[in-house]
C-alpha cells in the first residue's frame, strides 16, 4: 500500500497538470489586451512558466523510480516534456480559434531549458554542501 501511495505522491501531479494544459488549450482564444506585442509577451511568457512547471513535475516523478538511474532523468524529463508540447500543439489544431505552432513548442522548451538550469544549479550547490 505504502508503493502504491508513493507512486501516487510522485505521478498524479505531472499527470493533473498535464489535465490542466489540456483543458486551457481546449478553450476559445482570448484576448487580455489590445496591442499584440503586450498579448505576445504575456501568453508566451505563460507557455514557458507552464512548461517549466511540468518539467520540474515529470524531475520529481522520474527522480522518485529507482530503476531508471542508469538513464540521464534530466534528457528523459526533457524528452517527456517536449513531447507533450508537441502533441499539445497538434490538438490545437483541432481546437476552434486556436492554432498548433511549432513557435508555441520552442517557447515551451525555452521553458523547460530554464528549469532544467535551475535543477542543474541546485543540485550542483547541493553537492557543493
């Protein structure tokens, strides 16, 4: 039980915020202001915070299996995060209003190589300790 209960403490959060990104981009576009670059900044800015998030989630989840040491989690993270991106994109384009770009998919890898700083950073001062 106590497995099954930390599998379920590492998994369902990359797995509810990968739900979340789904349903935002299942919505209609919409408009936060009239000037596009202040619109471009703002939701790009968004993407890669979003993505960020996911991939210190998929980090932690990844981290928490024993089994795969032997495999890089940083390039197993980043693969799982970027790929996720790519099939967010593709189900936009089969969303009213919306649109799929390989643009959106850089920007959320942007993101995520920010992160993956971050976790390189930390666990370097960590060792440093």
């Amino acid at each position: 039980m106590q497995k099954i209960l930390r599998y379920v403490y590492y998994w369902l959060p990359p797995f509810v915020w990968m739900a979340c990104i789904f349903y935002m981009s299942s919505q209609h576009k919409v408009n936060i202001s009239n000037q596009v670059v202040v619109e471009f900044v703002t939701f790009k800015t968004l993407h890669m915070v979003e993505y960020a998030l996911l991939f210190f989630l998929f980090y932690r989840a990844f981290n928490s299996v024993k089994t795969i040491k032997q495999i890089p989690i940083l390039l197993l993270t980043l693969f799982a995060s970027l790929g996720y991106s790519a099939s967010d994109e593709f189900h936009q384009l089969f969303t009213p209003t919306r649109q799929g770009r390989m643009r959106d998919v850089v920007i959320d890898l942007v993101g995520m190589l920010i992160m993956y700083t971050i976790i390189r950073n930390v666990r370097y001062l960590k060792r440093l300790l």
